[in-house]
C-alpha cells in the first residue's frame, strides 16, 4: 500500500502523481477504520484529504507552516508527517492528540481546539518571519464556519496590510458543526454557484496555459476587472486580499497550482476551495453533523458500537426548554452554531421564531441575549464551557453589570475526556463567580437540571447552570426540596466530616461517604447547590458539629467553589479545618473521564484517602 511508505515529513513527495487518487483513497480507508474504533473527528478530516495531499507536496514541512483553524481536521496532515502509528491510541490517555500539538511533532506549528484563530496567529507568524528576514511560506487553513467568528474578520483587516505572503485557505463545506447561518454563508454560497464567474474562471485559466508573459500579465488584469462584475461583493478583494477560486477542494492539480499561484502573491492571498464534508464514506455525507466527532462506529452502515440507551443531560435540557417554550412566550434561545450538540434541535422546530443561532460568534451570542433581555425577553443561551470563556468580557460588561436576566446554560462542564486540554470545561466556575451579580448553579442529577432551569427563568437577573458531559444520574431522587436562591441541600446529617460537593461531584461524594462510614468515620454529605452565592448559614452551622468541611468539585482550585468556602471561613474566623477536592491549576490532557479522575487524585477512592489522611491530622493535632 501506498500509505506504508510514508513514515516521516514530505514522504508523500516519494509517490507518483499518477498515484495521488489511489493515496486519498486510501487515507481515507485508514481514517475510517481507525476512528471506527476509536472514535474521533470523521467527516471533517474526510472532507480535507487532498486539500492536505496538495499542501504537503507543495510545501516543504517543518521549515514551511500550516495553522488549521480549530484543528480537528489535522488527522491526515498528522498522517502525512510520520504519525500514522499514533492512531491506535487517537485521543486516548497517553496516545496522540486529536488536534495540532506542537509537543508531539515538528509539523505541528500552533496548538488549536477553538475555532477562527487560525488567520490571526498566521498573521503574527508572518511578521514573526519578517522581523526575522527569514523565508517561508506560511498557510493558514479556515473553514466558512470560522469565518462567522468575529476573531476572524479582525485578522483579515490586519492582513489586507501586508506586503509579503501570506497564504489564506478558506475550506468551505457549507458546515461549521451544524449547518451554515448568516450572511457569509449566504454570500459564500452565491460565489460556489455564480455559473457566469465559473466559466470565465476557466477560460481565463486555459488561455494563461499558452500565452506569454505580457499576454499573461494583460489576461490578469482583466480577469480581476471582470470578477469585480461576476462575483457579487468581492469581500476579500475589496479588503485588498487577493481572491483564487472558487477551486474544487477534490482535485488535487488543481489545488497544488493555486498554491503555487499563491505562493508568488507578495500580499495576502485567500484561496476559496470548496469540499464536501465527510467524502467518501456514505453514512458521513449523509450525516456531516453526526460524524463531526463521532464515538466508535460500525463501518459498514455507521451505526454506534455503544448505542446510547440512557438519557444524557442534553436531553434532558432539550425536554426542560421545550416545555418552558411552550409555558413562557418571552423565553428564547440561542446556540453559537451547537443547536444538535447542546439539545436545542427540538426548540428550534418548535418554536422557529423564539431560536436564534449566532454560528461561532460566542462574544455576539452574549451580546445580543443582552440586547434580547433589554427588550423585555429572557434568553437562554446554551454552550459548551470551554467555548463560553471566549465571552467572558460581554459576560461582564454587557449582562452582569446591566444585571439583565440571561440564563446561560453551561453544557460539558468538567472534564470532557477525548478532546483534551482546548476542550475541558473547567474554568467556568473561576471566572464566573469573580463576577457581581452572577449567580450559579449545578445540579446533582436530572430531575435538579429541571428544576434549576425553571427557577432561572423567573429570576431577574444573570444566571448559570453548569452540567456534565454524558449519562443524566438518576440517583438520589428522593432528594428533591425546592430550589431556594443561595441555599445548599443537606442529604445525609451526620457529624464529624461533611462532604459538601458541587454538581457531579455529589454521585461522587455519595460513593466516597460510603468508604468512609465502612471504615468506621460519621460523614455527612451536602448538596452545595449553589457556587455563587454560597450558603454561609449552612457552613456556620456545619461548623457545630463538623471537624472538617471537604468542597468538591470537578473544576480547578484557584478561584473555585473551595477557594470561595476558604475565603469565608478565614474572613469569618469559623472554627472548622476544610480540605478543597478540585482539579489542578494546570492544562488537562486527553483520555477517558475515568482515567482522568484516578490520574488527578479526583476518584473515590483517592478522595477517600485524602479524606481520611486529613481529618487524622485533625484528631492528631487538634
């Protein structure tokens, strides 16, 4: 196989260009069978194989960079540059990372994981190369989802600037995660499918193959005057970016001469390419959304291997939104281009009018639910945690410091496993409750995530719920007392040792009083509800009859949960010993949660022996 013979960068170069389809096919053959078993992003990567294939052979890796944007179509550039033995333990723990990391190869020149930055780390790669007087070329790939980003835009008008390359792929699919929304898909659109433009294109082309010099320099010239007449708009090269395409991203000739075209461009330099996400496996182009990042699979129809028999904590919020839709006419809701991944499918069908989709615009997103909760509406916006910190000065300024009532329903909170450091969702709790008038919440099971949305939508302010990744519990449901703002819910009274834990960490909690009491400690267990206020009058009174206080909680320490109930006991000169369970203040890596939890000293059984460890030195010294 053509595949085995690429073991190291510019391997590639090696093969035949007779050979170059039957190269894709078979990369395409490897991804599949590998992410069938491991899982990961499919339909990107297939979409982006010879995009990848006409990089690597024009370009002379690792002396030459390519930045992708977001990163989780990397997976043939990772291939292509001596790691295909790494795809056995594809985002495992300890394995090879889904995304670029430059720790693990030469070829890997920028970390990603968050989208529509690619243009703008290029951007500083390039006057980086010029500073230094040093020449490579540099090649930032961006998807047409990116581009709703407003990062985006931003580098683009820093770019128009330039006076030496910079090259610019602008991959459109017409996908993001989810479909397209917006202006930019619409414009996109309208230049994939300008037939007048198109043909012109190719005459142009065709005439350059045999003319000369000046007549090359005069067809140029022209071509550039008529696209101004046949491509509406011609955003890019109003800026001053010059445009090539749009280019069949499939056709590898193709796209190797429009780098080569690019790459004598002593300016910026967008070339449009237009691919089709998931190619070559049916189930993929059938269901992009589906196989964005998709668990392991059955090959031949792309059925689940671990069908999902149980209630997850998406669905649970889909059914919670819809039947809030349908009670409060003034509750909307809004994705940052995650409709499917955050549970708002349902809503949007329902209620077509009251749903609003930004695309990957998260800094909008907040914004304009501002804008929605000034005008007399309580918005809803669902995202993913990591992806909320890239609002966090709209979070500030325009709805906690209006005080407006936005519930921002915070999905894949904690640890989220396979996706890695870019992708875990601890953080939120930090930044959150450092801010005034914020007021957060996480529930312990499905039934609370219930009962917390609907207590959100009748407050009159800013709210949060964070809730985990995964199976809904369905535990401790005969635990249900009232939501009551600022108020924890004791479950277990005991003395001695309370446990006092956020969210998720209460199953966990649950299991780790058990090891305590089959070891002969009293252990109370309560469910902080709350993280921002916390129950002062709760710690006060646990202080009576506790020796130590234990928060738990699945986010980093430093200005989390425990870091508030330090802050409180010490300003209050509370007499009880507390010890923090949190995650380190460090960067998580990949790998199953289970992994995870132990590795990090965040399992029951670890925190039992912290526990123990702890309330002995207490008993020792008093």
């Amino acid at each position: 196989m053509l595949i085995d013979g690429i073991n190291k960068p510019n391997d590639i170069k090696k093969i035949p260009a007779g050979k170059y389809n039957q190269l894709a096919q078979e990369i395409r053959e490897f991804l599949i069978e590998k992410i069938s078993v491991t899982g990961g992003h499919l339909a990107s990567n297939l979409g982006v194989v010879e995009l990848t294939m006409a990089l690597h052979l024009e370009l002379d890796l690792p002396k030459d960079k390519i930045i992708w944007d977001v990163g989780h179509q990397s997976y043939t550039h990772k291939l292509l540059t001596g790691r295909k033995d790494g795809f056995d333990n594809l985002r495992k723990f300890g394995g090879m990372s889904g995304f670029p990391k430059r720790t693990e190869s030469d070829c890997d020149c920028f970390d990603t994981g968050h989208s529509s930055t690619s243009l703008s780390a290029g951007l500083g790669m390039v006057r980086a190369r010029q500073l230094s007087d040093e020449n490579y070329t540099i090649v930032s790939v961006i998807g047409d989802g990116s581009l709703t980003g407003g990062l985006a835009y931003e580098a683009l008008n820093n770019a128009a600037k330039l006076d030496t390359n910079f090259i610019m792929v602008l991959n459109d699919n017409e996908m993001s995660i989810s479909e397209n929304v917006g202006g930019m898909a619409k414009y996109l659109n309208v230049v994939r499918t300008n037939e007048g433009y198109l043909n012109l294109r190719d005459d142009i082309y065709n005439s350059l193959k045999n003319s000369s010099p000046k007549m090359v320099k005069g067809i140029r010239r022209a071509k550039n005057s008529f696209k101004q007449l046949f491509v509406p708009g011609m955003v890019f090269e109003n800026l001053g970016i010059t445009y090539l395409g749009p280019i069949d991203g499939h056709n590898i000739p193709a796209l190797r001469a429009a780098i080569r075209e690019a790459k004598k461009v002593r300016k910026a330099v967008m070339i449009h390419i237009v691919t089709k996400k998931g190619k070559g496996y049916e189930p993929a182009e059938r269901h992009p959304a589906r196989f964005h990042g998709t668990e392991p699979f059955i090959i031949e129809n792309g059925i689940p291997r671990n069908p999902r028999t149980v209630a997850n904590y998406q669905d649970i919020f889909s059914t919670v939104m819809c039947k809030i839709g349908e009670r409060e006419p003034k509750v909307v809701a809004i994705t940052a281009a995650m409709a499917d991944g955050t549970g708002l499918k349902r809503f949007r069908n329902m209620y077509r009018d009251r749903f609003f989709d930004a695309g990957i615009a998260e800094e909008h997103a907040v914004t304009f639910a501002a804008g929605l909760a000034v005008g007399g509406f309580h918005p809803v916006f669902a995202v993913y945690s990591s992806f909320l910190q890239r609002a966090y000065d709209q979070i500030l300024e325009d709805v906690c410091l209006q005080n407006l009532p936005v519930t921002f329903a915070i999905d894949r909170a904690g640890l989220v496993g396979s996706d890695g450091e870019t992708h875990q969702g601890i953080f939120d709790l930090s930044y959150l409750s450092s801010m005034p008038n914020m007021h957060i919440m996480a529930p312990k099971n499905k039934w609370e995530l219930s009962d917390m949305m609907k207590f959100a939508i009748q407050f009159d302010g800013p709210t949060a719920i964070r809730y985990p990744r995964g199976k809904a519990y369905d535990g401790l449901g005969e635990f249900r007392e009232p939501i009551e703002m600022g108020k924890s819910e004791p479950i277990y009274k005991e003395r001695d040792i309370v446990l006092l834990a956020v969210g998720s960490m209460v199953k966990t909690a649950e299991a780790v009083r058990e090891i305590l009491i089959s070891k002969g400690y009293n252990c109370s267990l309560t469910n902080a509800r709350f993280v921002k206020p916390i129950d002062e009058d709760y710690i006060r009174e646990a202080s009576k009859k506790h020796k130590l206080i234990v928060t738990m909680e699945e986010n980093v320490e430093t200005g989390g949960f425990g870091d508030q109930v330090r802050r409180f006991i010490s300003r209050e000169e509370i007499d009880i010993k507390q010890l923090s369970i949190a995650l380190p203040d460090e960067f998580i890596t990949h790998g199953s949660c289970e992994q995870l939890y132990k590795a990090l000293g965040i399992d029951e059984e670890s925190i039992a022996k912290k526990v123990i460890r702890r309330y002995e030195e207490i008993i020792v010294n008093g």
